[in-house]
C-alpha cells in the first residue's frame, strides 16, 4: 500500500524547493551579464565545488532505483556495466582534464574548430552539438524523468505527470534565473541531501534485520544471520546461487552477467566517457586553472565510483528478501474448469487489471486482502485491484453472488518491476520526517540532472549552432535570453522522450553500446594529429546506425517496452564489440588516407593546448613531454578507486580481513597520486 506523508514529511521537501529557488534568484542578475556567466560562471570554480557538482549531477533519481534492479536480476557484479566507467573518469582525469581547461571551450563541440578547421570541422559542430544537445541529452532525462515516474507512483496520490511538471519546473526555474552558478551551488546541496538520504535508509534497513549479519553461503542456513543471512535463504528459497548475487567480479557460468560481458565491459564500456563528456567539460571548463580542473575530476572519480554505491546496494540486497524474486516461470494464465484467469501474475507495488474469462455477473474475485467484483468491457470481464502488502502467491477465489467459492489456484504476487523496490523499502521502513529527508533526497538528485542537463544542452544550442551559424553578431543579453528559452524547450522535449522509457538498466546499455563506437575517435584526437573531422564523422555515422540497429532488430525489448522490431537477441557485450570495432575500422582508415589537416590549424592547437606524446611530434615540440608519467597516475587512479569501491564493500559484507587490505592500498595510493599532481599554472580565464 501507498505510504502516507505527514505534515512533516510535506515541511522538509517544501523547504527544500524554497532554498533552490531562492538560489536561482541570487545569481539570477550575475547570470545575466553574459553568455559566459550564464553556462561557466565566470571559470571561478575551486575543484571541490566543481567536483561535487559532476557527481551531483551523475546522482540522478534513476541510479538507486537501476542499482536495486540490477542487483535483482545479476547480483552486485551487474554493476559492472557503470563501475567500468571508472577507468574512463581517471583518464580523463589525468590524460583529458587539464586540456580541457587550457583549450578555454565552453562545451565539447566547440573544441572541433579549433582541433580542425574548413567546412568539414563546421559541419561536424553542428552536428555533434544537436546530436549530444538534443539526441544523447534528452535520451539521459528521459531515463531520469521515467525513474521519477516510478518514485511518484509510490508516494503521491495525484497522477505522476503533475509531480514531474512540479519538479521540472523548479529545476528549470531555478536553472534559467541563476544559470550555471545556481546549478553547481545548489549541486552541492543535493549530493549532501542525497548521499544523507540513501545511507539513512541503507542503516534504517540494516538494524531492522538486526545487523549486516554473516551466512554460511549455500552449505546451511545454522550460522545465518542479520541481512546476509536473511539474502542466503532467500536465495536459496528461490533457486538462486548466493555467490551470483554477493561476488563482485561474476563468475564465468554466471546466469545473466558471464565474465565474457564483465571483461568486455572493462575494455569496452567506458570508451564515449574517456575524454569527459560534455556537462563534465562545461565544469573543468569553469575551474580556476588547469591543477583545479585536475583535481575536480580526481574528486569526482572517487566520490562517483567509491563511496556512493554501497548504501544503494545495501538496500537492494535488502529488497530480495522483502520482495523475493520468483522461484521458477510463472504460468501465462490459471484455469479451473471453464473459467481463465490471465495473467497468473501480478504487481505487488501497483496492482493491475486481471481478465477473467468464464466468469458472472455479481461475481467478486478475491486475491490476498483485497476482493474486486467483476466489471464487463463489453468483450470481457475484469478485475481491477490496487498495490498489495506483501509479496507471496495467495490463491485466487471467486466467490459467485450464491455464496459458492471456486479456488483457480495460486496467483503470483511480485515485484514486476524491480526498481520499484527502492522507493517500496523508502515507504516501508522509514518513519515520519525521514521518509520526507529521503524523498527530498531524490528530488534533489532528480534536479541535480536535470538543471545540468537542460544548462548544458542550451549551450551546445547556443554556443554551437547560434552563435556560430545564425547570428554571430547577437548582443550577450539576446544570447542570454535564448539560453532561457532553450532550457525550457530542453526540459519539454526530455519529457516526451520519457514516454518510451520502461526500464532505466536497458537505456544505459543502449548509451554504452553507443559510446564504444563514439569514443575511440574524440580520445584519439587529442593525442594523434592525423585524425580529422572526416574520420570523426565517419565514426558518428557508423555507430550510429549500427547501435540503432541492434536496438531496433536484435534486442529483446525497447528500452524496457515491447519490441515490435524484435528478431533475434544479440547480447549486450557482443553488440558492444561488434560496434566499437565497426567504429574503428570506419574512422582509421579516413584518418590515414582521407584529407588532412592543416599545418596551421594544428600548430595552433598544439600551442593553445599543449598535447603531450609521439602523435604531435611533427607539429609541436611540447608533444615531447613524456606521457608515461600520466599513464602512471591513471594506473593508480584505477588502484585507489577499485580499492576503495571494494574495500568498503568487503567490510560491509564481513570480510574484514579482505577489506581492511584494499583500503590500506587505495590510501597509499590516494598519497602517491597526490604528491604526483600537476603544477598549480596560472591558467587565464
């Protein structure tokens, strides 16, 4: 059943709405000055500021919601498909970051001119700024609008299509009075409120089993106890391998995520985020200097990949054992005698409309606690039944206006949609005023997305097509006021795309399976003069249609929905292989053999920006500054994160030994990548 809010409850999210507004409206006139305060404050940013703001960002209402489902249906190590992204954020960390800053870009399609030059580079801007401002950045809210579709459908009585209007247009109000300023400040509000919120409920639910607990794995359920133990006998209820949901690296015979697919992940799968995507350039953009810049995206690995998992982890360990996964298929329909009941199952968190054939008038069907008489729509009779309390398989009764009672069966009551389960265990187990705390807390992520995504696609809209292409001579205030406008229409078109969108997990997928291919070529242009805005379209192209076509024909749903397209299924880590190496052999051989670039241009770039490595040997003398040093740093990188990501986890799951281990090793490393940091350069705004 549906919690109830308290006055309470209502009081802490209310406050919360009035703070960012009230945010929008103090930098509501430094916004306005220009095109630069308006999408990079100014380039003041400290790193700890700009930082925290990515991750805000990346704490979207979706995460905890997509985590709690992965972890029902491939245990922890199905996480795998976003902490691989990890190597990217350290890369470009080290590799990407400081460049970034140097080059003094607004946004990322920007850099194409002056990386490149002539026709092929302007058209390539324009492309890729509606292609990232419109295509990939109304695709990512959509997934975070339809996660907010589903927390709506727990807690508030009104239709979910009233609350998300509410919350987007805060988010957008506070966006276009305040610009980026009011964004990356109230960020830091939201990444505190978020993280407080998740490991309040994480703690809340972890006495309620009366500790973490220990279990014996499959070998007996004697030592169970706390939360594992609860976790190992639900797995063993239900047919499931305990070391498929606790490991962290899966096994090679892992049912859903086989090593083949973790192994391509950690190759593959973080390609598109190597050299920062865009609302993380517009934040290195706005750092002080080039050492901030650095050291806000060091920040923001470890805060992304490390520290934030665990309480949503937690929780959707948790949620196995309150909502169990079923054991077994469930039948499509009951039947007794002449009467049909379609289907055998239904959602304990929504309820649902069951179709009875054979059935009365007058007659009621009876599942759990609620009973529902049978209404005709003129072809067939239904029942119409609300959320239920509890998981289980009572059995289905229909009871006939004489009093005569017919048993169909047992009828199957789950969580169909499993991430539904965050919001369910926020509902079921936190009290009054936490409850309000922890549901501010994803509204407060779910605007930390959407103020940086609607801020950032206007500036690829502004910077990138109008600025450049149709009035280059606008006045700053006239720029400003588009900007305003753009976020809005952002905002609208986000919100249609969610409507396609039934499963968060699926649309990740899609977006990494899209950016194996995507991301081979921006990386490589930064440190391989030879590559040309003609090989970048060719990758654009390529992956593009490859990656659509996988979706379209040859996986099982669209994103999440049916598939009428639907032919056979490939999976995942093959349609990631298979896109990534289509990429390449598109973009090398145009690089190699088509047209190049222009000695001027490149020297240009090399000056303004200062790549490092062999690949610029030919144009630059600073592209004799060794790279090694860099790599070293990524390397580290990769130790200090994974080695907190698992020490961390390993404590949480009583290895203590193993824990204590991995943390000593991230913190050496933490010392030796920070006295290895950059310079601190006066970097000019």
């Amino acid at each position: 059943m549906r919690p109830t809010l308290h006055l309470l409850d209502w009081t802490v999210i209310a406050a919360y709405g009035v703070f960012v507004l009230a945010t929008g409206v103090f930098f509501a006139k430094k916004a306005s000055k220009d095109v630069d305060s308006f999408f990079v404050g100014d380039r003041k940013l400290p790193w700890w500021i700009a930082g925290t703001s990515i991750v805000a960002t990346t704490f979207a209402a979706d995460t905890p919601l997509a985590v709690t489902g992965i972890i029902a249906s491939d245990g922890i190590s199905g996480n795998w498909i976003w902490w691989a992204w990890a190597i990217a954020h350290l890369i470009a960390t080290f590799l990407f970051a400081a460049m970034w800053r140097r080059s003094g870009v607004i946004t990322d399609a920007e850099i194409t001119e002056l990386r490149y030059s002539g026709p092929a580079a302007a058209k390539l801007r324009v492309i890729k700024a509606l292609y990232f401002g419109i295509f990939i950045n109304c695709l990512t809210m959509a997934w975070v609008i339809a996660a907010m579709v589903k927390i709506s459908q727990a807690f508030f009585d009104v239709p979910a299509w009233q609350v998300i209007i509410a919350c987007v247009a805060v988010a957008v109000a506070y966006t276009i009075l305040g610009g980026f300023q009011s964004v990356v400040i109230t960020d830091l509000l939201q990444f505190a409120l978020g993280m407080l919120g998740a490991i309040v409920l994480a703690v809340i639910v972890v006495m309620h089993f009366g500790g973490m607990g220990t279990t014996a794995g499959d070998a007996g359920a004697s030592s169970d106890t706390g939360l594992l133990g609860a976790v190992a006998q639900s797995a063993r209820n239900t047919g499931h391998a305990l070391e498929d949901t606790l490991n962290f690296i899966p096994a090679v015979d892992h049912p859903t995520m086989p090593l083949v697919a973790f192994l391509v992940l950690l190759g593959f799968g973080w390609w598109r985020y190597a050299e920062g995507n865009g609302y993380v350039v517009q934040r290195l953009a706005a750092c002080k200097n080039e050492a901030h810049a650095e050291a806000s995206s060091l920040w923001f690995a470890i805060a992304h990949n490390a520290l934030r998992p665990w309480p949503w982890i937690v929780v959707g360990l948790a949620a196995l054992v309150v909502y169990p996964r079923v054991s077994g298929e469930i039948p499509k329909e009951l039947i007794a005698g002449d009467t049909t009941i379609k289907p055998a199952s239904i959602d304990v968190a929504t309820g649902g409309t069951l179709t009875i054939k054979g059935g009365k008038p007058g007659d009621v069907l009876s599942v759990a606690e609620q009973s529902v008489p049978f209404i005709s729509d003129g072809q067939a009779w239904t029942a119409t039944f609300g959320p239920f309390k509890e998981s289980g398989t009572p059995h289905a009764i229909i009871t006939s206006q004489e009093g005569v009672r017919r048993d169909l069966g047992a009828l199957t009551v789950t969580l169909l949609d499993r991430e539904m389960a965050y919001p369910l265990m926020m509902g079921q187990f936190l009290p009054v005023g936490l409850l309000g705390l922890v549901i501010a807390s994803l509204l407060a992520a779910f605007m930390s997305t959407i103020d940086t995504h609607t801020n950032w696609g206007a500036s690829y809209l502004i910077q990138d097509v109008y600025r450049r292409f149709v009035a280059p001579d606008a006045s700053e205030a006239r720029c400003v006021l588009l900007s305003r406008w753009c976020v809005v229409g952002i905002a609208v078109v986000a919100g249609l795309t969610a409507l396609i969108i039934a499963n968060i997990a699926e649309v990740w997928r899609f977006l990494i399976t899209l950016g194996a291919g995507l991301g081979s070529v921006t990386a490589a242009r930064w440190y391989w003069s030879r590559v040309t805005p003609h090989a970048e379209l060719a990758a654009l192209a390529v992956t593009t249609v490859v990656a659509v076509v996988f979706q379209m024909f040859f996986t099982a749903t669209l994103f999440g929905g049916p598939n009428p397209f639907f032919v056979v299924d490939i999976p995942s880590w093959a349609q990631i292989l298979i896109v990534a190496g289509s990429s390449l052999a598109a973009w090398v051989p145009v690089a190699l053999f088509g047209p190049s670039n222009p000695p001027e241009t490149l020297q240009a770039f090399a000056a303004k920006v200062r790549p490092s490595g062999p690949g610029w040997r030919d144009v630059a003398s600073s592209s004799q500054t060794p790279l090694w040093p860099a790599i070293l740093k990524v390397i580290g990188g990769c130790g200090l994160v994974y080695g907190s990501l698992f020490g961390i986890g390993h404590l949480l799951l009583g290895r203590y030994l193993e824990g204590v281990a991995w943390l000593l090793m991230a913190s050496l490393l933490l010392f030796v990548v920070l006295r290895r940091a950059v310079p601190n350069p006066a970097t000019p705004p």
